[in-house]
C-alpha cells in the first residue's frame, strides 16, 4: 500500500514570541550545553498547508535540508515546529523544506526555509515585547 500523497506547502512564517516555562527550561539546557547564553526567544516556523492530511497511521516526517524536525505540531492552518537559536536559521539559510515517509525517501517540497523577522528595535529603556505562542498561532 502506498502512503498517501505529501502535504503541500502555501507558505512557511517565522515568528519569535515568548518563550513558554517549558520552553525556557529548554533554552536554559542548550545554553548550558553551548557554554554560551541563548537568548530568551522561541521562535515558532508556521509551515502553512494547502489541506492538513487525513488523520491516519502513517506520519510523515519534516526535513530542513538534511536535518530531520524531531517534532513538530498542528495549527489551524498547518504545522508548526519551535526553534531556540538564531544559529539554526543560518545554518539552514536556503535549505528546502522536505517530508519523507520512511527517512529513507524525500519529498522536495520546493519551499525554502525563511529566516526570522527582526525582533523589533526595543524603546529606549524598555525590552520589546514578544507574542505569546498563543497569539503567533491564532
């Protein structure tokens, strides 16, 4: 039996926003790892689909370049997947977007990774505000 067909890709959005509790503990350990500090930043990369695919036994798996998303999760217009360095976005500047059905074979969606937007210039004294996750997925 064949996997049905891929998702198709409209548009790929990066979003940083706050980071949740979770998200911090998280930053916190790779910073730790790094030896250097990551900023206080998650940033979500909202992958926008023509139509979700059905609901069925088989997933399909998120590549950016060679490098396979452990996890990613459902919005309302798509999937989504949390990045918390700004490293990863350089490191993948023009790599495509790919999904596999067996980690073996490659769908090229012919969608490039974008990089994030700016986070916006903080006023003189003040730290900029960053989106909460919930309000960067409505």
């Amino acid at each position: 039996m064949h996997p049905p067909a891929p998702p198709k890709i409209m548009a790929v959005e990066v979003i940083a926003t706050q980071p949740t509790e979770a998200d911090s503990a998280a930053i916190s350990q790779l910073s730790a790892e790094a030896g250097k500090p990551l900023e206080p930043v998650a940033y979500l990369v909202k992958v926008r689909l023509k139509t979700k695919p059905p609901a069925t036994s088989h997933g399909w798996a998120l590549y950016v370049g060679e490098e396979r998303i452990p996890k990613y999760w459902e919005y309302k217009d798509g999937i989504y997947f949390k990045v918390f360095s700004a490293q990863f976005f350089a490191q993948h500047k023009g790599n495509t977007l790919r999904f596999s059905p067996n980690d073996a074979e490659f769908i090229d969606t012919g969608v490039k990774l974008t990089a994030p937007a700016s986070v916006a210039a903080k006023p003189k004294g003040r730290a900029a505000r960053l989106p909460l996750q919930s309000e960067a997925l409505k």
